[in-house]
C-alpha cells in the first residue's frame, strides 16, 4: 500500500490490496443475463420503480462506477 499511496492535494489515494496468483473469477454472463431479464420483467410492471432504477444506473455512469459495454466486450478471464 505505501507504494500506491499519494497526496492529490484534498484527500489521499491508495490502490487496492489485490492478491497476487489469485485464482481467475468465475464467468458469471449467464447468471447474470437471466438477472437482467427478471429486472426487466419487474420494471415494466412498475413505472416509478423504472425510473428511479434508470436515475440510479445513470448516476453510477456519470460519477464513472459504471459504464456501458458491448456483446463483444464479453471476455471472461479464464
């Protein structure tokens, strides 16, 4: 941690304690996928709860803990 720490003139930063020779996560694609549906299904039914999850996702995109990818962005580390 020493070595990833620093000073940005507010707050200071330090990168995360990753594990070295960590075993690959698993692909979770199509659990998710299957996840994605089902929230899909309940939003339509609900539209105040679709758009407050809309607002949610977009505020996660805009401060960048989020972002969009593609079907060809799909590549499981294993």
């Amino acid at each position: 941690m020493k070595s990833s720490c620093h000073f940005d003139g507010e707050r200071y930063q330090v990168g995360l304690p990753w594990k070295k020779d960590h075993q690959p996560l698993v692909d979770n694609y199509g659990l998710t996928s299957k996840r994605h549906v089902i929230i899909k299904r309940r939003l339509a039914k609900d539209s105040e709860k679709a758009r407050m999850y809309c607002e949610a996702v977009n505020q996660y995109v805009e401060n960048s803990h989020a972002q969009q990818i593609d079907e060809k962005d799909h590549k499981p580390d294993m």
